[in-house]
C-alpha cells in the first residue's frame, strides 16, 4: 500500500523593491530653493549692515573677505547636508528625504556683533580688533559644537521630544520674529503695506497672476514704496556699487591667531552660546525626525561645527547652522537637492561682492517685515510632539503651519 503524499507548492519567490528613483530636482525645490535662498539672503543683508555699520569694519572688507568666507562655509555646509540626505533615501529606499536647511545663524549673528565685537571696538576704537576678537569666538564655537557631537546623542536620548521641539517654538519666535515686528515700526508706512500683502496671501491662498510668489511681491511692492517716498537714496546706491569687490576667499589665519591670543574674555559667552548653538542644532534634527527624515546627530553636529572653523578661519565671525524649518520646506515639496542650490547661489553672490548694492536697494522694513512672518513655522513640529497630533491644536495652529507658509511665500 502506497500513500501519495503531495508537497504544497512553495511560494512563489519575492522580488526586493525596486531602488527608489532619486531626482536631481522636482518642482518641490523650486519652491523651497526660493523660499530659503531668500531667507538666507535676508539674513546676508543684515549681517553686511551690521558689520559696516555697527562696528565700523570697511567695507571692502566685510564685501572682499568676511561675505567671500561665509560663501566657503554656505557651498560646503550645504554640500554636505545635501549628501546626508541622499545617503538617507538609498539607504532607506525613499524618494521623500529633505536635507536640512543650513545658513548664517540668526542669534549669533546679533551676538557676535552686539555682545563680542561692538565692546571691544568701543574700548580700542580699532574695528579690525573687533574683527579678530568676533573670528577667535566663531572658531571656539565650532570648537564646542563638534566636542557637543559626541554627547549630544546621549543628551537626545534622555531628553523628551517636547522639551527639545517647544525650544524652537520659543527661539523662533523670540529671534525670527519679536524683534522684526519691533523694527517695522521704524518705517511703518513701508512696513505695514508689506505686512498686509504676507497676511492677506498667508490667510486667504491668494494667488498672483502668473504664479508670482507673495513674499517675492511683497518685497518688490516695500521696495517700491521705500523708492517712491523718498526714503531709499539713489547716491547710496552708487557707493555701494563703487564697493564692489570681488572677494576670492583667502585665509585670514593672521587675524584668527590675534584673537586667539585675548580668548579669556571670549569664554564667557563662547561657551554657553557653543553649548546652546549644538543643542539647537539637536532640537533641529529631531525636528527632521519627526517629520520622517531621520539624520545621524553625530553627522549633522561635527558638519555644523566645521562651518564655524572653517568660516572663521577664512575672515567670517557669523558660524553657520541647521536652520529651524525643516518640517515646512519638506512639505513645500523641498527635497535633497534645494538647499544646496540655495547655498551656492548665495555663495557665488557672496564671491561677487553683490551684497552691498542689494543692501542700498531694498528697504530694510521691508526685509525685515517679510523675515518676521518665517517666526511661526516651527509651530508645526509642535503637532507632531511625541507622534501625537490632536484636532483642536491642528485647528488652531494649521494656519501658523509651515507648509502654509511656504505656500504663501511661493503661491
């Protein structure tokens, strides 16, 4: 007697997805490549303005050395973000991945000129003093923040998403936007019409005719204003053209290594403002993280801390850094590729010595107007606290959202 017995057939074998396609550019980018460049350009201006005007640096050398440094450290910084988050979406098979925005820091860009260099050109009345004393600070900076990369993802394991996520909120609001909404009232009449356009385009989706972006129209009509009143001086505009100095980066070791030698009274602001500039950077990536986009801290720090070093080391006191934002540029559709863009453009102006003559051309209420607004983006992180979103706070902050932001700025 035989028994028949019949092996179930096997299951058919499983094909691996397949590698997800990695564009060099969507339509996403587009937006948010316009939507940080003109960020970081802002930022740019202001910087330019306070190094000649407050501690009274030439500026053949701020548009000749320190904007050309600051370039050296946006191309790389960038580069290198831009590199993370391709190595991230082959790793994880995704198409989605946006690399995190990197620019001049907002807070220490104040710092640096208020609390580091502007003392010590009022006591020796020597700007150049004041120069070396702000690159000494920026390089201990980046010192700190790279040791920060080897605690930091300690530190991000014992600390709550909550704690770190609201610290944006607060810095955000306090840096980004307070004091641009206390300065528009320096010149209201600009102002005012420049802030009613960004709330009218931010509450309502208006869309300009031929898809112009609002904050674009927004400068151009304070721009206009500011021309048109009287305010903004023609003469300005053809002595900041006769300053352009096309700057070829070159390494300012001389003054870094004078700073260096007076760093005793530097420690007392460089350590803390090091200490808060890599645990904002660790708030920043676990931003990303909760938007989907997961980076090594340890990658992201050693790179922010690097720009510092570098910058400085070539004539810039403004360190870089992971800038809060990712979640909106990721839903503008913003991907690997448009932070990079963002930065070589800024830095080949930079290179140009461009950067005046836009000074002398737009407004300052108007940038600054438009900068304020940028304040509230990093309220969505704070719906996606500990992977939880309730209804009642996405109704009340949904308008605050950074998507809609940047929508707003690129409708």
């Amino acid at each position: 007697m035989t028994t028949d017995v019949t092996k179930p057939a096997a299951d058919p074998p499983v094909d691996p997805p397949a590698p997800a396609s990695l564009p060099l550019w969507t339509r996403g980018d587009t937006n948010a490549f316009f939507g940080l460049g003109f960020n970081i350009l802002v930022n740019v201006l202001t910087l330019t303005g306070l190094m000649i005007g407050v501690v009274s640096v030439p500026a053949g050398d701020v548009l000749g050395t320190v904007l050309p440094a600051l370039g050296v450290a946006l191309i790389l910084g960038n580069l290198y973000y831009t590199f993370l988050a391709r190595r991230l979406a082959r790793r994880e098979n995704r198409a989605d991945v946006t690399a995190l925005p990197y620019g001049p820091s907002v807070p220490h860009m104040f710092i640096v000129v208020f609390v580091v260099m502007l003392p010590v050109y009022l006591k020796t009345k020597d700007p150049i003093q004041a120069w070396s004393a702000g690159l000494a600070w920026a390089f201990m900076i980046g010192v700190i923040v790279m040791i920060g990369a080897f605690v930091g993802p300690y530190i991000r394991k014992l600390t709550p998403r909550a704690a770190m996520l609201g610290t944006l909120a607060g810095i955000s609001i306090t840096f980004i936007s307070m004091r641009p909404a206390a300065q528009m009232w320096e010149a209201a009449w600009i102002g005012l019409p420049v802030l009613a356009i960004i709330l009218i385009g931010f509450f309502t989706d208006v869309k300009l005719p031929f898809g112009i972006p609002v904050g674009l129209a927004a400068l151009l009509v304070g721009t206009a204003i500011g021309w048109i009143g009287g305010f903004m001086s023609a003469p300005d505009v053809g002595h900041a053209i006769s300053d352009i100095a096309i700057g070829i980066p070159n390494l300012r070791l001389d003054l870094l290594f004078h700073g260096l030698s007076n760093l005793a009274p530097l420690l007392g602001t460089a350590i803390p403002l090091g200490v808060y500039n890599f645990t904002e950077a660790m708030s920043n990536v676990e931003s990303a993280a909760a938007a989907g986009d997961n980076f090594n801290l340890r990658s992201v720090l050693l790179a922010d801390g690097a720009g510092a070093v570098i910058g400085s080391a070539f004539g810039s006191p403004f360190p870089p850094a992971v800038y809060i934002g990712h979640p909106g540029w990721k839903d503008a559709g913003g991907r690997a590729n448009y932070s990079l863009a963002s930065g070589v453009v800024i830095g080949i102006l930079c290179f140009l010595g461009l950067f005046g003559v836009l000074e002398a051309l737009l407004p300052v209420a108007a940038e600054l107007t438009s900068r304020g607004w940028r304040g509230s983006r990093p309220l969505y992180s704070r719906m996606r606290i500990s992977g939880v979103e309730t209804e009642a706070l996405k109704v009340r902050v949904t308008r605050l959202a950074p998507a809609k932001a940047a929508e707003m700025f690129l409708a």
